[in-house]
C-alpha cells in the first residue's frame, strides 16, 4: 500500500473519529441491513464489520513501541501503515509525549515547534483510561491492556499486545436509507452517499468522490 492510501485511509479513520454534527443520539434501525466483515480495497489492515442490530465495529491495527524524542523525554509511537506491505524502513511512526494522573494516561503528540510565538497552538493530549490489562504505557515496556480513548460513554479503544501490536477499535451504528449513509457514534454522526452490490460497498462524500471502497470478504 502506498503513503497516499494509507494516509488517506487513516484520514476516512480520522472522520469517524472526529464525527459529531451535534445530532440526536437516537440511533434507528437501518432501512438496509448489512452484515459480515469488509476490507478496504487495496489495503489489509482495517476491517469493517456489519451487523444485523445495525451497529458496525471498525478495526485497524498496526505496531507501537517505545523510546524518547530528541530531548530525551519518553515517548510512545504508533504506525497503523499496512505492515504486510510496506518495508519497517518506510513505516510511518506517528510519536506521543506520554504522561499519567491516577486516572487517565495522556499522550501528546510531539511536535516540534514552528517557531518562538507564544501564540502557537500546542497539540492537545489524548486521555486514555485502563478498561483490562496492565497499564503499560506508563512503564515504557511492551504490555497487553485495553484503553477507552477519550471519557465516559467513548466508542474508542486502542488494544495493546505484548508482542507489540496494537489495535484500534471504533464502535458505530449505521443508517442505509437509499443511497444516503449515516455513521453515528458518541461524537456524533456524519453524513454520506453509498452504491451497494452483491459483494462491494462504495462509500462517498456528498459531492459524489469516492472515499473507500468495500469488499466483502
């Protein structure tokens, strides 16, 4: 897979995430049903999986390891690059400055600043908290534990393997009315069109470009 795929995959991943048009939380039956697990056309990594109850479970893994940044702080670093493809030289590491409370695990994702304006917006920390497992991150070590991304009632998750896997796991409902496709979670929802066939789903924006495509597996 190459950089302009895997970015734009994890981009479609990013909407989702950031979902949240301030609609109702009610959450209706879908008019179509859909069930089975989907991949991404051309990637190998995410997986969508569709349920009759009309909820929807996206999983993207990748790898994550430790070390420290150029000042030496601890830092936590996560790929989601399709890892069947892509050589370790090429990965592409996305790095988190790492602090905890007794509550919540925080990663921030660590910049280097633009310049000496105290104007600059500094990046916001992600809060974690320990659903299962071993609160590793804190310890700088490879671990097995699930995390809520985000507070209470958040469809978020990042799981964690000893072996230095991680996934990501974002809960959702879907609404298939026509060609209209809605995606609701605790953020919110988000708006689009869809084709649907036998074996493929064709997921577009509102201006008709094609975002991703679906291929049952």
């Amino acid at each position: 897979m190459g950089k302009d795929t895997a970015f734009f995959v994890l981009g479609f991943c990013c909407v989702i995430l950031l979902s949240g048009c301030g609609k109702s939380q009610e959450h209706p039956i879908s008019k179509v049903i859909l069930e089975g697990q989907y991949g991404v056309e051309g990637v190998e990594n995410i997986i969508f999986t569709f349920y009759k109850d009309s909820t929807l479970k996206v999983e993207q893994s990748g790898i994550y390891e430790f070390g420290k940044n150029s000042q030496g702080k601890n830092i936590l670093k996560i790929c989601f690059d399709d890892i069947t493809r892509e050589l370790p030289e090429d990965y592409n590491f996305t790095e988190y400055l790492v602090d905890w409370d007794r509550r919540y695990v925080y990663l921030t994702l660590d910049v280097e600043p633009a310049g000496d304006s105290e104007q600059e917006e500094k990046p916001k920390p992600m809060a974690l908290r320990l659903l299962k497992g071993t609160e590793g991150i804190s310890k700088g070590e490879p671990f097995s534990g699930t995390y809520q991304i985000g507070g209470e009632g958040s469809d978020y998750q990042y799981i964690f393997s000893k072996d230095g896997r991680v996934l990501m796991e974002i809960y959702e409902y879907y609404y298939i009315e026509e060609e209209k496709l809605t995606l609701s979670d605790s953020s919110g929802s988000t708006d689009y069109t869809c084709v649907l066939s036998e074996n493929q789903i064709k997921i577009n924006n509102l201006l008709g470009e094609n975002i991703l495509s679906l291929i049952k597996k």
